[in-house]
C-alpha cells in the first residue's frame, strides 16, 4: 500500500501555505523575491508548499487514419555482445572522478543552500499522490527502464513487451542492470563521499513527508550517503541522453522524462534542487565521453539497430511514422519547457546573468543524433546558441565549466 507520512516533528504553527509556482516559472527578479520569503518562513518556522512542474496534457493529432494504420511483424530474432566486447567496451580510460565540474556548489553562499533546502521543503509537501507514488516507483527504478515510459502511447508498451520477451538483449546489456556497460563510468560514490553533503530529510527531518509503499524503506537505504550529486539523476539523465540518441524522433519526450526523473528525488525529500543539477551535469558529462569513445560508439550502433528494428517490427510501422501518429507523451513545446525550468529550478542568478556560453569539450557529442551531417562547429554554435543564462548557483567558468548552461532538448530541436 502506498503510503505518505507526516513529518518527524512539527516545529510550526498555522495552515500550511502555497507558493504559487506552476507550470511557468516567474522571472528571475519574482523568483528571487519569492524564494527569499520561502526561506524566511521555514527558517520562523512556518512551512509554506511549491507545486511541482505540473504534467503536460497529452494531445493526439494523427496524419491521416490510413497512415497510422499498423501491421505489427514477426521480431527478427536478436543475439546478444560477444563476451570480448562487453569486457572491454572503451577504448579510452575512465577519468578519475567528476569532481572537478561539480565543484561550483563548495562555493554556495549560505543563502543558496537555504534556498536549497526551502524549495526541497515546498516541492515534497505540495507532491500530488500521482507524483509522490511515481517517484516512489522511479527510486526502485534505478539501472532499469523507467525512462522509457517516455517513448509514447505505441512505442512504450512496445519496448516494454520486446523488454520482456528478451528481444533486446544488446539494449539491456549496454543501459539496465547491476551489469549494465554504462554503470562503469555512471557511478557517484567518489563525488558524494568528496562533498559529504548530508540529506534534506536527514537535516530536516521536521518539514520532509516521507513517502513510501510496501517495499523496503527509501530512506533508511540512503541514509548516511552523501546527497550531492545525485545519483538516481546521473543515471536517469545519461539513459536519457543515450535514448534521445538511439530514438531521436522522440529526443525532446526522452530529455523530459528524465528530467521528471531527477525532479521525482526531490519529490521525496532524500535530494535538494542543486542535487539534481549536479546529476545533470554529471551525465551529460558522462554522456559525452561514451559517445565520443570509438569502441562504445560500435556497440551504441549495434544496440540502435537492434531497438528500432524490434520496435518497428512490434509496433508494425517505420519509426518515424510511428511517431507522427501516436499520443506523445508530451507535446514537444511542453516538454522544451519542463526540461528548462528543470534545469535551473526557482533559484535565481547569483553572479552575472550575460557572459558568452563556454561549451565544454565533447558537449557536441550528445546532440550529434538530432542533427545528422552537421559539422562538429556547427553543433557547438547551437549549444551556444540555446545555452541557459549565466550566474545560476552551478554555473561554473573556466576549467571544468560550462556543463551547467547546457539545455540539450532545446539543442535538440534547434536548426
């Protein structure tokens, strides 16, 4: 059964409070004046509540009845990696740790990590059911196929029947599992044990609704480790970007959908906002290496012909016909705009809001799917040219910097 309890300790008095933050963000000078009163009150003592981004309606406009017409197919059998590949899969050494394009949040000013924990505080108390139970279900769905819930109306259950029949033996083998090909660089323990940076339900227990269901405890299972960054975020972007890239015709939904994934830990009070980010910075720079390593680039291949060939066959159509006609399950527009306000939260600028981007080596890589026959400086000016604001809590120059500005879904669909 699912379940939300209260929490721990009540230190406030009054009626619990919306903040009046919904699908749209306000602009910065109303985001900062709002989240400074949100920390005022947790800090007094009165709890006040964020809404989350709320979801998208889904919309259906099919060309024509006769072109969204299906026939599914037999699914052409699939063999797995020979044992040689997935032993050796890189043909570049990992690097030592990611501490380095982190470590913008050590120089947090005090009144970022309240707000830190004050937007924590109003997205976990305001969660809907719907929220607060799929976040419960994304926490135990690390190292799975969570993410692929964002393939639409027809490619999703798709994917999921293929996933069950084992069609997709060289897909599961490079993105799910204990054993997947990317847990070899995705792992964050190094990072988290360098920042020691304790959890919000931990620091305050006395604000964090707890939700859970009849499987293990979440909470007590994180307990003790470190919160930044994120790990369940690392993992759900990098699926993302490496899904976008195998199925590009849905990028925009697959970026959004991870997104919704990092969102749903602070959701669940065990990850601040900032956490979140560093787990998006963390994957696209994770991201970027595998794609641009030659020896996962072959196996990436394998696995893109094996997954759209079996998706195609299962759901009886070419792909990109598929998606014209299927419910999306985000309209594109709406899922540019949750991947953005996602990327920054409600934290307003803290240094200068119009320094030129800085794009780091390889970002190029993770858009490279959507804009086929582009030249690797053209990629890099679209980066740029999409790039969020500078002067975000995370924003970081120099050495290292310029993860933090990267908006790859809006890349994704710039021309």
């Amino acid at each position: 059964m699912f379940g939300r309890s209260a929490p721990q300790r009540t230190t406030h008095n009054g009626s619990v409070a919306a903040r009046g933050r919904t699908v749209g963000f306000a602009d910065s000078a109303l985001r900062s004046a709002a989240a400074m009163a949100l920390v005022g009150a947790v800090l007094a003592g009165t709890l006040l509540g964020s809404s989350p981004v709320a979801a998208a309606p889904l919309t259906t406009a099919p060309p024509t009845v006769a072109a969204c017409t299906f026939a599914p197919t037999t699914v052409p059998a699939q063999s797995g990696f020979g044992t040689a590949e997935t032993t050796s899969p890189f043909s570049t050494p990992a690097p030592a740790d990611h501490i380095g394009i982190l470590r913008a949040f050590s120089s947090a000013s005090p009144v970022v990590k309240q707000l830190n924990l004050a937007e924590t505080v109003g997205i976990n108390q305001t969660a809907s059911t719907a929220d607060a139970r799929k976040a419960v279900d994304d926490n135990y769905g690390i190292e799975g196929p969570a993410i692929f819930d964002g393939l639409g109306s027809r490619l999703a259950p798709a994917f999921s029947a293929a996933l069950r029949a084992g069609q997709l033996p060289k897909t599961s083998a490079l993105l799910f599992g204990d054993d997947a090909i990317i847990g070899k660089r995705v792992g964050t323990s190094k990072e988290k044990k360098h920042f020691a940076n304790p959890r919000p339900f931990e620091v305050a227990p006395q604000l964090i609704h707890r939700y859970s269901d009849s499987r293990p405890d979440l909470y007590e299972e994180v307990r003790g480790s470190g919160s930044y960054p994120s790990g369940h975020t690392t993992w759900g972007y990098t699926q993302a970007f490496l899904i976008a890239a195998l199925l590009p015709e849905i990028g925009p939904q697959v970026l959004a959908r991870g997104a919704e994934y990092g969102f749903h830990r602070v959701v669940l009070g065990v990850h601040y906002p900032l956490d979140v980010v560093g787990g998006r910075i963390f994957a696209q720079a994770v991201s970027s290496e595998l794609l641009g390593d030659s020896r996962f680039q072959g196996l990436f291949g394998e696995a893109r012909t094996e997954l759209r060939t079996v998706l195609a066959a299962r759901a009886g159509g070419p792909i990109a016909r598929i998606v014209a006609c299927q419910q999306p399950w985000s309209p594109t527009a709406a899922a540019l705009t949750s991947y953005r306000e996602r990327a920054t939260y409600a934290f307003p600028t803290t240094g200068a809001t119009d320094r030129a981007p800085q794009i780091p080596a390889g970002a190029e890589n993770l858009i490279r799917a959507a804009h086929p026959g582009l030249s690797t400086a053209a990629l890099r000016n679209i980066l740029a040219r999409t790039a969020l604001p500078s002067g975000h809590p995370l924003d970081l120059t120099g050495p290292g910097g310029g993860w933090e500005r990267l908006d790859i879904a809006r890349a994704w669909v710039t021309r």
